[in-house]
C-alpha cells in the first residue's frame, strides 16, 4: 500500500522505521470486527506496538514488532489467515494509503508495476522487481487468451531488525511473506475482480536468495458470455426447428438464435464491465476520503462556512441540502442583497478532478442555457483553499421526488404543465447541444410560483467537451434510461425524451414503467420490455388517451419512433385538454393499481403549474 511520506503526525511503531503499518490495517479490521476493540488492544500490546501506529497506517514498524504481530493472528487464524484478507481488503478504512496509486494505475498490470517501482513508500528492508511475462497484456492485463498474469521478486536488503533475535528467523520471514502474499492477492479487487491467484515457487524462508510470486487474476474476459450464448442459442434452436420443421428451417433458426443469443452474451459483457467501473469508482473515492482523513483534512471544508463572506461577495447562510459530494447553502449577495444558493464540493470531491469538472460542466451549461425552466447559474469560484463553489439562482418548492414521496403521485391537470415546462427546458439545452442524461425526479424542481426547472446537468453531454466523461458518472440513474445509454451507445435529445417518458408515466400512475430487482436486470429490460400503457395500468385514475399515447410514444425503444425532439413533445403535451382534468387527487387514491376495479375520481380544485 502507499502513502505519501511527509504526512504528518508520523509516528514510530516499536523500533526502527521499516515497514509501513499499513501491512496490519486489514488484519486490524477484521480482529475488531470479530472479537471486538479488547482483543485488538491486547494483540497490538503482545507485540509492542503503539496503537496509534497501526490506526494510522502511514506510520512505520520495526520488522521484529511486524513479526510479532504476524505471529499472534497466525496462531489465531491460521498461516492462510494472512494471505487471505477477504472483504477486509477494499474496507474504506484500508484504502488510504494506496492515494497515490491509484492516481496512476487504471488497471490491476498497472498497479502492480506501481508497487514494484515505488516499494520505499511501503518498506526500507527490501526491494521489488516485477517480470511481466505477459507482453501481450492489453488495458486490462490480457490481451492474450489466458488470465493476466506477473511475477513479482522481493529481495532482502537490510540487516535484521535491533529487536530480532535470530539473524534468520526462518518463521518470522514465512509469516512476512504470507502479508506480502496478501497484499498482491488483494490488488485486482480495487476494481471489482476476484482476489488474485499468488503462486510462491520460491522463498526467502526456505532458504532461497528471494521470495518470487506469479500473480494471475480473472478479468472476465469479453465476448466470452457473447460466443457461449450464440452458440448455445445456435444449436439449441437449430436442433429444436430441425427435430420439427426440416433442415432449412433449423438452419434459419440457428441463426437467429445465434445472433440473439450473442446480443444477451454482449449485453452480459457490458453489464459486468460497468458494475467494476462503478466498484473502482466506489474504492478509489473512498481511498481519497480516507488519505484526507489521515491528514486532517476530512471535513475541513466546507464545515464552517455559515457567515463567510464568499469571494467577497456572497454571505452564507444556513444549511439547506447536502449529498454525498456537495453541500448546498442559502446565500445572499451582499451588496444586491438578492437570495442565492451555493454549492461547495466537500471532502474527497473537493479535491477530485471528475467531480470538479462534473460541476464546472454542470455551470457552464446553466450559465449558457438562459431559458426560464433550467435553474440559472450565476457564478463559479475557487475558496482560498483551492475548494470549488457554483453560485446559483436561490428556488423555494420541491423537488418532484419529494412530491410523489408525499403525494404518492400527479393528476392529470398538474402534470401535463409542469411536464410541457420541463419539455422546454430540455428543448433549450438540446438548442445549446446539451443531454442531460440523468433525468429524474431528483433532478427536476417544482417552484411554489407554478414554474417547473430542470436542475443538475452535471452528467450531461457536450457535443464539444465529451472528454470530460468519465467512467461511472456516464451512466445515469437505470430506473430512467433509455435503450441505447444502457449499452453505451450514442445518445442526443431523444434520449432525454425517454426518460421524460419514465418520468411522466410514473408520476402520472405511481410506479416506473420497467421494474428489477438490479441494475443489471434494469439495463436488460430497457433493452426489450414493453411496459403497460398507463390506462391498463391504472385503469381507476383519469388517464386520458392522448395523454397515454404521448407516454407511451416516448418510450419507444428505437430512437427513430420517439418524438424526434423535446420541443415535438412539448406539442404533444400541449395539444392534449385540461379542461375536467383533476389538478389534485383525494387523499384515499392509491399510490398502486387497486387490484379490482376503482372509481371514477371527480376534480379537486387546486392550482396547476403555469403552462
């Protein structure tokens, strides 16, 4: 693992300044969590070792207090207990010192070179030299038919520690290499594959001049799933049309079924490669909080920010939203004196190049997009801490997830204009080439002055600054995607039509359209799933016909079939009656299709959005 070396607070473990203590972290997780904070006290106190050494994995160890400490948790778990570090590998609290790796390395071949090249920042007794016997590895560490596959040499290069006793301690370097063992296994599981296979034909506790290890790791290689599902779809069927209607005919079926089955197969491929990106997305934001956290600068910002005068021109005020990147505040201007927001990135985000440049796309698409139904942007800054911070227009209502969080869901007389706004506002960042991509009901704002804001553009795309995409914030929100975002493919506005489709046909029955228990099952349906019109669905509520075929026309699975804009849609909408439309329902309607029959519901008097 890897740290920087002028954090601060560096402490010595017991003895000289040899190995990073990083090498117990997970070992110390996973004692806590089965046997409690005793019997971590008591192991850390048998080998004399101070707390805070291990707690902070940046500080150093002697090799003899390292030793001891092996040894304890050998006789507790097992010599294997050391080389298998399970779940306790990718634990957020063990991520911090591998920073700065994971600044370089994309891939778990890359990894391993980094480790080889920086082994100071781990241990000052020895050296690592990696053979990559794998010349054809590709991006991932396999270009070839095999797994990616390393080897890896350690060799001894200091004198035995002041607290060893023995110049050789045959035990004490098998149990250091059982750690090392670990710690390569763990590697691949940073990004979402199965530990690594260690082989170890040689070892320094076995009296050999080094300890040599051949790593090899499962990738999931791709077109695997897709040739093994079109060539069990080919003879399955071929076989089945055969045995019943000839030859020709089983031919014609085999392929069909081939190019069927393969699609499921590339479908498969693709799902499994976006889940590792969003599992390597997870560790690596978690191994920056923790090497913040480690030097004291988790929570630095933007923690007491209420009453700072920003850029000399914004007060701030109380908190009112936060999510797990960003804090937003209530604002005012203090020579305008007019009310603003201000979101300020925290913690790892702060310092995070993706998501800085997901808010500074998110400004600059608002800043440019002036229309009345896309919250405005009105400044981007940096704080004196380096901390980025977008100044937006200050908005008083709801978010249509809190809506239908409390109301369950729209009628009719309120939707429609509040969805022809939303429609406009989309039409205005299409008009700028803009996607938003991440549509839903988080992302779209009902104002208590009628007026309904598309917000958050952050995942959006620029036909001129598609650079900045980066993997695992592309992929949107599954419940809400269309067809071609689930497979990666090309997207423009009619992508963001469908999901105004999803949008609209949930608020407007009380359920999504497609449902799963996973993303990955998500991803599938979008791609063939046809959902109910919203008039078999919910045949109790007052759907008009022309509002389901709107619907039901967005969600179309080929983007030729869709209304070929936001502003096509808007039409739609707009062309639809209100008159005897229920701006509101009564208080008993379900959110749920009542499972017989229902009642005709009479209009309740309220006031719709402005259309």
């Amino acid at each position: 693992m890897f740290v920087p070396s002028d954090f601060p607070g560096r402490r010595r473990g017991g003895g000289k300044e040899e190995i990073r203590a990083s090498v117990l972290r997970t070992y110390l997780l996973r004692l806590r969590e089965e046997d409690g904070q005793a019997a971590v006290d008591a192991w850390l106190a048998s080998a004399g070792i101070d707390a805070q050494a291990v707690y902070n994995e940046t500080e150093w160890l002697s090799v003899g207090a390292t030793k001891r400490a092996l040894r304890e948790l050998a006789t507790r778990w097992g010599p294997e207990g050391l080389v298998d570090r399970g779940q306790w590998a990718t634990h957020p609290d063990a991520l911090g010192s591998w920073v700065r790796m994971l600044r370089e390395a994309k891939t778990p071949l890359e990894a391993y070179r980094y480790f080889a090249t920086h082994a100071r920042e781990v241990t000052r007794v020895g050296t690592w030299e990696l053979v990559d016997p794998s010349a054809k590895s590709d991006a991932r560490g396999a270009r070839g038919t095999g797994d990616p596959r390393v080897r890896l040499v350690y060799r001894s290069t200091g004198s035995p520690s002041e607290d060893s006793a023995d110049s050789i301690d045959i035990e004490g370097e098998g149990l250091l290499c059982g750690a090392r063992r670990g710690e390569l296994a763990s590697l691949p599981q940073i990004w979402g594959f199965e530990a690594a296979a260690v082989a170890h034909p040689s070892c320094l506790s076995r009296g050999d001049d080094a300890c040599v290890y051949d790593v090899s790791w499962k990738t999931g290689r791709r077109h695997v799933h897709a040739f093994a599902a079109a060539s069990a779809s080919f003879l399955g069927c071929g076989a089945i049309v055969s045995a019943t209607g000839g030859h020709v005919a089983g031919a014609v079926a085999a392929a069909l079924g081939g190019m069927l089955g393969g699609a499921a197969g590339v479908l498969r491929d693709r799902s499994e490669t976006e889940k590792r990106e969003r599992i390597f997305e997870r560790n690596r934001i978690a191994a920056l909080e923790r090497g913040l956290a480690l030097k004291g600068e988790i929570g630095s910002t933007p923690v007491d920010l209420a009453g700072a005068v920003l850029g000399g021109k914004f007060r701030i005020g109380q908190k009112i939203g936060s999510g797990g990147i960003g804090v937003v505040y209530a604002a005012e201007h203090v020579s305008l004196g007019h009310e603003v927001a201000i979101k300020v990135l925290r913690g790892a985000a702060a310092r995070d190049g993706g998501e800085i440049a997901r808010l500074r796309r998110e400004a600059y698409i608002q800043v440019h997009v002036d229309h009345p139904n896309v919250a405005r942007v009105l400044d981007l800054d940096q704080m004196p801490d380096g901390s980025i911070y977008v100044v937006m227009e200050r908005l008083t209502g709801q978010s249509l997830a809190d809506k239908l969080g409390r109301d369950g869901l729209l009628a009719p007389g309120y939707a429609i204009p509040a969805f022809i706004e939303v429609a406009r506002g989309l039409a205005a960042a299409h008009a700028k080439g803009a996607v938003h991509r991440d549509l839903k009901p988080a992302n779209i704002f009902l104002c208590d002055d009628g007026v309904a804001k598309v917000l958050d553009f952050g995942m959006s795309k620029l036909a001129a600054a598609e650079s900045l995409t980066q993997a695992g914030y592309t992929l949107g929100t599954p419940e809400y995607m269309a067809p071609e975002q689930c497979i990666g493919g090309s997207v423009d506005g009619r992508t963001d039509v469908y999901a105004c489709g999803v949008l609209m046909y949930e608020a407007l029955t009380g359920e999504l359209p497609i449902k799963g228990k996973s993303r990955r099952e998500l991803l599938d349906l979008h791609q063939r799933q046809v959902p109910r019109s919203m008039r078999a669905r919910r045949p109790d509520l007052p759907i008009s016909a022309e509002l389901d075929a709107a619907v039901m026309h967005c969600l179309r699975k080929k983007m030729g079939e869709r209304p070929a804009s936001a502003a096509e849609l808007e039409g739609m909408l707009m062309a639809i009656p209100l008159d005897g439309l229920p701006v509101s329902y009564p208080t008993d309607v379900s959110r749920r299709a009542p499972k017989t029959g229902g009642k005709t519901l009479r209009t309740v008097p309220s006031q719709p959005p402005r259309a």
